[in-house]
C-alpha cells in the first residue's frame, strides 16, 4: 500500500477513535478500562502515523 494511502486510513482510524473516546466520555458511567484501551490504541495510530511521515 502506498505510504500516502496508508495514512489516510490510519487518520480515518484515529478519526473515528477520538469520536467514540468522545461518546463514552459524555456517559456518567463511562467505562474507564473501556476509555483506557481507546486511548491507547488513538496514541498507536498517532506513532504509526508520524513514523510514515518521516520516512524518506
């Protein structure tokens, strides 16, 4: 896959991520371990991203 597709998928994917981290985050009984796990998936996407960014 090209380097450029590919990012475009991965900021789609951090895109959507945030949304979701941003729906659970408006419920009183947000799910922390839930939250957590978006959270850290959002920031691999992000290092996946700058990685491909700075390739030559």
């Amino acid at each position: 896959m090209p380097t450029e597709a590919r990012i475009r998928e991965l900021d789609s994917r951090h895109t959507h991520l945030e949304t979701r981290i941003e729906q659970e985050l408006k419920h009183p009984s947000a799910d922390t371990l839930q939250l957590a796990d978006l959270k850290r998936q959002k920031l691999r996407i992000k290092e996946q991203i700058e990685a491909l960014r700075r390739r030559p």
